[in-house]
C-alpha cells in the first residue's frame, strides 16, 4: 500500500518524516480509520487511548500529514482523505472494523452539555424527589422551567418535563442546571468517521450494528426456510430428517385411519376398533358416547409435536 512521497525543500524534514511513518502504518495495518476528537478532554483521550491499548493504536497529526499519507497510499485507500476534517486522528487496528467501531462506542462516556449545542436526544428531567436541600436551589430550578417546589422539607419536581427536544439549540441556564443535577445527556467519545478493510471503505451508519439483533434475525429466518423446505419436500442434509420424521408420522396415522394390518401398528389399531366397538355398544343402548377415537388423537397429537420441532430445528443450530 505503501507510496513515494516527493522530497521538496519547502516541505520541513519533519513533516516528511511524519507522512513517510504514517505510509508504512497504512501498509501494515488491517484496518485504518479516521476518528473525530472534538469536545474530549485531554484526559479523557488519554483514558480512552489507555483502555484501547493493545487492540487500537491512536496517531494525532496535522490534517494535512494525514492527508498526504493517505493520498500517497494506495489507489482504494486513497478515498478516505475525504473524511478528514476538523479535529482529527487516524486509528489503526488488526480487528474487524465492526468490532473497532463496537470497541470506540462502548469507551464513550457521559458529559454535561455546552451551552449553545444541540441536544443529542430529547433531554428530560423526571418527577420525584431530588437530593437538593430547600434553598436558592428551588428558583433556579424554576428559572430553568423545571417545575420544583418544597415538600416535606425536600426538594420535588414536581412532573416530568422535557427541558430540549432532539436537534434544540440548549440554552445556558438549562446547560447549567443539567450540570449541577448530574444529568450528562452527551456521550463524549472517538467517533469513527470511516474505516478501511480489505479494500473497502465503511462509514460510520455502515459499522452501527445490533449483533444480537441480526443473530435473531438469523435464527428466525434459518427456522422458517427449513419448516418450508421440509414442507415442499426439497431435500438436503439438513431437512432430510425431518422430512423423514413427517413422512413416518403421516403414514402411521394412515394406517391407523385404513387399518391396515401393519405388526408395528397392530396394538394401535385394536385400540381403536375397541373404543368404536364401545362407541356403537354405548349408542345402541341409548347412552351418550365420549370421541371413539382415542389412538387417532394421539398420533395427531405426535404430529404436532413432530411438526413443532422440525419448525425450530434449524434455530438449535444456532446454539
């Protein structure tokens, strides 16, 4: 992946050492991403780079070194440049880019809000009892528009609000208050812009996944083909026992129907004919019958049975 950088004499040696360094890290690297470090403390970023230690490696450069290293690197790579704006540092990982971007969003942690930014979600402040001693704090509640007053000697809000809808500019008294009530509505972290692996470019809607989710999804869907495959007889290694199960079940139950002098059936068929033999005695002597049928009943019975395991035998491949 490795390119040529040009040697100019306006160009600080410095500055080519950096790019030249950066280069050889894209070569070598399974994935190279470009992250967002906008609004994160100092040492926050040193936490996070400490807990990321081992699995991620985080290089902060100018934009214009990131920049030409990745414009030097190769051709598909090359593309990633784009996503360099701001405040910005490349990250490198011999992990998937799911897991890096599953690994980055976990390190996030919660900060109060600036005054002046937009709410990430809807910002709300919930009824109850707050932890607040009667006071000046009452009046700045209230002057925030959280509705709070004295009861019991304690502090109460008195219904929930929403002080900022999703995308509000939050003013600084709300900004203010959310801090001193240790309401941090901002998860504060590496934000993964774009990463490349294996020739590919991901961005970040691209590595936002569920995996228990999808996993589900799977396991219903695997269950669903392998009730119909078996159900339109289409035969694999898979369906073949079932199909064979279904096929044993429906033919005992047409023995049973036709009795038909099957040995293995015999005991079956005998039962029935008894209880119809009692159905008709119980009729001629003028007395109410239960359902003759009872050995029918209970291969219908085993069918379902049989129908309901094959419908989740796929999921159990599944663990």
């Amino acid at each position: 992946m490795a390119g040529e950088i040009r040697h100019t004499a306006h160009i600080p040696e410095w500055k080519v050492k950096d790019v030249e360094e950066l280069i050889e890290k894209i070569s070598k690297s399974r994935v190279v991403g470009v992250v967002g470090v906008r609004e994160i403390p100092a040492s926050n970023l040193q936490q996070m780079r400490g807990s990321l230690r081992g699995n991620v490696e985080i290089r902060m450069v100018r934009n214009t070194i990131a920049r030409r290293a990745l414009e030097a690197s190769a051709p598909e790579i090359r593309p990633l440049a784009d996503f360099i704006e701001d405040q910005t540092a490349l990250i490198f990982s011999n992990d998937n880019a799911f897991k890096l971007n599953s690994l980055l969003e976990k390190g996030k942690q919660p900060m109060p809000i600036k005054a002046g930014s937009r709410a990430p979600k809807d910002i709300v402040v919930e009824a109850g009892e707050t932890t607040f001693s009667p006071g000046p704090m009452v009046g700045k509640l209230q002057a925030a528009g959280i509705p709070a007053a004295i009861k019991g000697g304690k502090v109460v809000i008195n219904q929930r609000i929403t002080l900022a809808k999703e995308g509000e500019i939050v003013p600084a008294k709300t900004a203010d208050i959310l801090k001193t009530m240790e309401i941090f509505p901002r998860n504060v972290g590496l934000e993964l812009r774009a990463a490349f692996e294996g020739g590919l470019i991901f961005k970040s809607k691209d590595l936002s996944i569920n995996v228990d989710s999808k996993i589900a999804e799977l396991c219903n869907a695997s269950a669903t083909a392998l009730s119909f495959a078996v159900e339109i007889g289409y035969t694999t290694p898979v369906t073949i026992g079932p199909m064979l199960q279904k096929a044993q079940t429906k033919a005992r139950a047409l023995v049973l129907e036709a009795a038909i002098p099957v040995p293995s059936m015999m005991e079956f068929i005998l039962a029935k004919a008894a209880a119809n033999a009692k159905a008709i005695d119980n009729i001629a002597r003028g007395e109410t019958a239960p359902a003759a049928a009872a050995p029918a009943a209970k291969e219908e019975k085993e069918e379902k049975k049989d129908e309901g395991d094959t419908a989740a035998g796929l999921g159990a491949l599944f663990g």
